[in-house]
C-alpha cells in the first residue's frame, strides 16, 4: 500500500504557490484495508475515504470506463492491482496528473516537495514550465465538465495557452454534442469558481474558442458584435466590453455575486430591436428578464440571483443619479431596496463602478455616483420613520399615505444634505 499527493496541490506547490486542497490517492489497497486503519467511507460511486485524522480525501487508485453521455456516464475500476500511472491517465491534463510519493512528509506547504519524488508520466512538469494547458490521454473527450475545468483554469493561470491538439479535442466534443450533457450543477460550480479568479474574462475567451460558451451560456455569446452605444468606444463590441467588466470586478475584489452581476447584467442588448438602435433603450428590463431565465436554469442561489437582477434593471439609472432630484433619488432607492438591505445597495454599487470603469480609458477613472448614492442612503435613514408611521397612524392615516409621508421626509433630508440643488 503507498500514497501519493496528486492533483492541483502538486501543481500548485511545483508552481510555489499556497497549498490548499490536497488529494490522495492509494495504490495496493482495498476498501476493507482502509477501514481497518480507521479510514470513513464516503464515496458513493468509487471507493473514497475520509483520514480519521485531516479528514483530506484519500481515493483508491482506479480506472474509469465511458458507458453513456454526460457526466454520470462512467463505471469505475478501483482494485490493488491498479497502478499509479494507470490512475494518473485518466486524469485531465498533464499539469494535474503529477504525483508526489507520500514517505516522510505530509506536504504541509509548497517547500515539502522540493525533495519527494516526483512520478510524472504525461510530461506536466515540462507543460508547468511551458505554461501549457494539454490532456493526458484521448479520455479527456469522455468527461464535458473538463472542458469548463480548462476554461476556469485559463482564468486562473491567464499567462497559459490551451495546447492546440486539447483545443481540437474540445471543439469535436462540442460539436458532438457531448457539452450538451453537461449538468446545471456543475455548470455553475465550475463557473462560479472561474469568476472568482484574477482574470475571469479568459474563462469566456476559452469557452467562445471551442464554441461552449454558446451551449452553456448563449445569452452571453450573442453579445460579441452587439455594438457599443455611440458615446462609448465604438472600436469594442458589447461582448469585449464584457470581458473587461469582468475583469475589473476581479481588481476591485468583489464578491461572487457582484462578479455574476457583472456577467449578466446587458444581456439585453442583444435583443435590442432596430429601432431602438444605436443606444439600447430599455435593455435593462430585457436583460433583467434574461438572466432570471439562466438563474432558474442554472440553479444559482437567491442572493446572486437577486443582486444581478437590481444591477440589470437599475444600472442605466444609477449611472445617470448625478442628474436625479430628492423624489427621483428616493425612488431609486426604494426601487434597489436599499433602506432594508444597504449592504446589498453597495454591492450593487461596486457592480456599476465596474461596469463604468469596465471601457477603455476608464480604469482609471472614479465613480462618484457610488459615494453621492450612499450618502443620499446614509442621509434618508436619519429619518425617524416609525416616529412619522405613529403618528400618522393616530391621525387616521392608512398605509399608503404613511408611505407618503415617509418618502416625503426622505425627499427633505436628503436636500438639507445639500446632495441636490434646490
């Protein structure tokens, strides 16, 4: 029985990057040796166990065989006499199928690796020191989620190119309609982890590259050859435009639900009719409606979901709130509930600085409508809005005009704010 550390933990410490998740796997075991040594079962589809101790994954070595499309379509081999090599081949690129003997250490940090012994069969150390993306074997074309799994590496590691053949590879498994097997779940699991990345707009240039993004996404396929509105750059389309709102949302740090805003948020303007051309009037509630359409689809969480569809809808306004009165300001705060969930209201804030910084010549740029909003926010909440409900209650007032009242007072604070004229 031997362990070995493989996978992105390899990788990453050959890379002299932080160590974080570490996988296992052991050659010349069974289920019943594992369990004897205090292991706990948790596989349901090949034997993987938990450590009594880490509780890190320690898989048995396995081979797999395609027995229908998808995800799901595999039946796996694990037994003592399956060997590392034969483990590590049906892994999906070079760079992820490296093993390090498990002897002395248990690799807690990059260094640890400096002197183990390495067994790396496919090359990845020469594809590490290259910067290349490239399958191990022909089996990568069996599992769709590696395609997602290369693009959301792309945008982790954005100086690595996809090897030309692994490209081929993942056009033809597009093509043959394997990527159309592709679970929502995963989908979104791998997406999610690629727009958390430094660089999330090479996950979409992959995906665009091998034609996935249509199959996965095509909402945001179709907005590259959307052109700009005229005031903005007409030399990028909304597409590229995208990718650099992405790309911004990654500098300013943002939450993933920001980012998944950033994604979605013009939608719209691909379905702009001609007549509504060059300046994509009323694109917001289109998009607002698209995206809830890809949530649903995608199974993304309520809090993501929520946050992308105020940015889709109210973007246009906020950007424009320089010009808005005290009514005009509350009603754009009501609209983004911003009095019940100010936390949300700045993140939908960020989402705008990155879609206003997200074009040429304006990375740079501030974005004060971000710090006249929150105060205008900040100066309505001084409002002593259950005093007003009181009284007004007492005086014979039904709900609506203590509404009234309450938007009226916001309206007056905010001006003695002097964030308006007049």
């Amino acid at each position: 029985m031997q362990t070995y550390l493989v996978g992105g933990a390899v990788r990453d410490a050959l890379l002299g990057l932080e160590l974080k998740d570490r996988d296992w796997v052991v050659v010349g075991a069974t289920p019943e040796l594992m369990l004897q040594q205090g292991f706990l079962p948790v596989g349901k589809d090949f034997p993987v166990f938990l450590h009594p101790v880490t509780h890190e994954e320690f898989a048995l070595a396995r081979t797999e065989r395609k027995t229908a499309p998808g995800y799901h379509g595999f039946q796996f081999h694990a037994a003592p006499d399956v060997t590392l090599k034969q483990d590590l081949a049906r892994r999906d690129l070079t760079i992820n199928a490296i093993a390090a003997a498990d002897q002395t250490s248990r690799f807690e940090q990059a260094a640890d690796l400096v002197n183990a012994e390495l067994i790396d069969p496919y090359g990845g150390q020469q594809d590490l020191a290259r910067k290349v993306f490239r399958h191990v074997t022909d089996a990568f074309r069996e599992d769709p989620v590696r395609i997602l799994r290369v693009a959301r590496l792309a945008a982790r590691f954005s100086d690595f190119s996809v090897a030309s053949e692994t490209m081929l590879l993942m056009r033809e498994m597009v093509q043959s309609g394997e990527a159309d097997h592709l679970v929502a779940e995963r989908v979104w699991q791998e997406l999610s982890k690629g727009l958390m990345e430094d660089t999330p707009s090479r996950m979409l240039a992959v995906l665009r590259e091998c034609g996935a993004l249509e199959r996965v996404l095509p909402e945001v396929e179709r907005l590259w050859g959307v052109p700009q509105r005229p005031d903005y750059h007409p030399e990028i389309d909304t597409g590229v435009h995208l990718m650099m709102v992405l790309d911004m949302s990654a500098r300013l740090q943002s939450s993933l639900a920001v980012r998944l805003a950033c994604l979605l948020h013009d939608l719209g303007k691909a379905t702009t009719p001609p007549e509504l051309l060059p300046r994509h009037h009323g694109h917001e509630e289109r998009s607002a409606r698209l995206l809830t359409s890809i949530c649903q689809r995608l199974r993304v969480p309520t809090e993501c979901r929520e946050l992308a569809e105020v940015v889709a809808r109210e973007h246009g306004n906020i950007h424009r709130s320089g010009e808005l009165g005290a009514a005009a300001l509350v009603r754009l705060l009501q609209r983004c509930d911003a009095f019940r969930k100010p936390q949300r209201f700045a993140d939908v804030l960020l989402a705008c600085e990155c879609d206003a910084r997200g074009r040429l010549g304006f990375s740079e740029s501030a974005y004060p409508q971000a710090a006249r909003l929150l105060a205008a926010l900040a100066a309505a909440q001084r409002v002593a809005t259950q005093s007003i409900a009181e009284q007004a209650m007492a005086s014979g007032s039904d709900g609506r005009k203590v509404g009234e009242l309450i938007a009226q007072a916001r309206m007056t604070a905010i001006k003695a704010s002097g964030l308006v004229n007049g």
